[in-house]
C-alpha cells in the first residue's frame, strides 16, 4: 500500500486541535503522540496517511501553523504488514492510493536543480564526451554524454520556478545553465582546436563525412517533438519517482550533444553546421522549459479533479 509517514513536533498548545483533526480522518493511521520530557512545552505526533490524503493532510497541518511553530518531516513507507492498512487499501479507489504528494515533487525538483561545482564539472565532461563522439562519428560516445550531462536538472528547476512565480529560482538556474554551457563549450572549443591541430579526428570526419554532427545540427520537427514527449516523461518520471523513465529523457534530448558540436565545428570552421547546433540547443530548451510547466500544471489539475471525485464517493 501506498502510505506516507508524518513527523512532527510541535508546542503543546498545538497538540489537541492537530489530534482532533487527524483523529477524524480516515485515511490516517498509526496516529502516536510523543510527550518529551527534555522539552516540556513540546510534543511529537507521528501518523501513516494513505498517499492520495496525504495533500490535504500536509494543507491542514500548516493552516494549523504546525510548520511555522513546529517542524514536519515526511518519508515514504517502504513496507508495512497491517491489516487495518489493507482494509483502507481494499475501500479506496485506486486513485486515491496514487496521487502524489506535491509538496514531495516540488522538494524533490528543487533538491536536484542544486549548482554545486560538481554541476559545471559534470558539463565540461559530457561537453568532452560529446566532443569525442562527434569527431570519431560514435554515436555510443554522444549517448554517454547525454546521460552524464546535469541540465535537465536545470530545466526542471526554471520549470519550476516560472510555475511558482519564484523569480530567485529562475534566475539562479538561467545562470548557472547559461553559464554552465559556456563554460562546456569553451573548454570543448579548446580541446577539439588541439585535436584538430595534432590530427586526431578521424579520417572520415575530416573528409567531411560527419553523420553525427550533421544530424546534431539539423533541427526540424522532430526536434520539436522528441523535445516535446522528452519534457512530458521527464516531469511524469519526477512526479512518481521513476528513474529509468527519467534516465530515458536524459538520453533523448539534444542539448550537451549540440553544446559540443558548436564547439567542435568552431574548431573546425563550420560555421554553418555551429549555427544550426545552437538553433538545435536553444529550441530544445524553449520546449523543454514549456513543456514542463505546462505538464506540471496539467498533472496538478488533473490529480486533484481525480482525487475530488474518488473522496466524494462513498467507501465500498
């Protein structure tokens, strides 16, 4: 069963009214209180609510102020043997059971849209990667980069941020993926004109047969739509936890790919094919970046209608 785990504390005053309320609520389970006698003016409460409750419970819980005085940690319940657990489960719809906890997917988006140096290392690398992959014609090589390169998580953070008006969100993240793609591709710039001058590109590359490279930059309209799905699965992948879905994104978007092929057609005087791999960069992360709040907005609306129709029906 799909259950979400409370923890809270909070000043005693606060105690009764977020009993009461929890108390009445069927969907909580396992409700405890905590009387700590280190801290007098202080208890803990822990409580299992069924995932789909788990929304309005959290709401409560801070129009109380327990946030505000207090604290409140959620975790998911891996397991739990209950028979109690089991019988809300069978008297539940099923959507009710699956809804996720926003507040966990908006927690989880800001927790991976962090720009730490590792952030700027990891896009110099696949920016080299990717490098090496367009003047060998691997497209293995373009792939690793793909998985390597961290700007989804930026995308999703200037998702976010934009959806919730966070105008610091959005500004921190523009700059540290502006910045960041620089950084890729003047690094990348230096390496591929090294390369090229001690001629370790391959023979076909510098004959001019670079399928790699041309595919990279060409975009069209399926550019736009790979990007379009891409941002769909990845946001769904954030909202229920599904890393191999979101693992799929990371290697289906053209963003590191096209960094490096500006790069690398500016080391070699293409200039022509570095337009179209910027044109191929920025498209993807306009779509990107709309597409997720667009997605963002859609599954909020969706799962609540979803949610207000299964709680007003009466429990089998």
């Amino acid at each position: 069963m799909n259950l979400i785990h409370f923890r809270m504390v909070m000043p005693r005053t606060l105690t009764q009214p977020v009993v009461d309320g929890l108390g009445a609520n069927s969907h909580v389970l396992n409700l405890v209180v905590v009387t700590s006698a280190h801290v007098p003016d202080r208890d803990a409460l822990e409580c299992d609510v069924v995932q789909g409750a788990a929304n309005d419970v959290l709401g409560e819980l801070r129009e109380l102020g327990v946030d505000r005085a207090g604290s409140i940690a959620v975790d998911g319940v891996g397991l739990m043997f209950s028979r109690q657990a089991e019988q809300i489960e069978a008297g539940q719809p099923g959507v009710l059971v699956r809804t996720p906890l926003w507040a966990a997917v908006d927690a989880r988006i800001r927790a991976e849209a962090t720009y730490a140096p590792s952030f700027y290392l990891f896009l110099v690398v696949a920016g080299l990667i990717g490098a090496v992959g367009i003047m060998t014609n691997s497209q293995i090589l373009i792939v690793a980069a793909m998985v390597v390169g961290p700007e989804y998580n930026a995308i999703t953070g200037i998702a976010l941020g934009l959806d919730r008006r966070d105008r610091r969100r959005v500004r921190e993240g523009t700059r540290a993926f502006t910045l960041g793609f620089l950084l890729a591709i003047v690094v990348t710039l230096g390496f591929a004109a090294l390369s090229r001058g001690a001629g370790l590109q391959s023979e076909a590359f510098e004959l001019g047969l670079r399928p790699v490279s041309h595919l990279i930059g060409t975009p069209n309209i399926f550019s736009v739509a790979v990007a379009f799905l891409a941002g769909v699965v990845g946001i769904v992948s954030l909202t229920e936890a599904r890393g191999s879905a979101l693992l799929g994104v990371f290697i289906s978007v053209t963003t590191i790919p096209a960094a490096s092929d500006i790069a690398v057609s500016l080391a070699f005087a293409g200039w022509h094919q570095a337009w179209g791999s910027l044109i191929q960069l920025l498209l993807n992360v306009l779509v990107l970046v709309a597409v997720g709040i667009l997605t963002l907005r859609v599954q909020r609306r969706v799962w609540h209608r979803a949610t207000r129709r299964a709680t007003a029906r009466p429990a089998r």
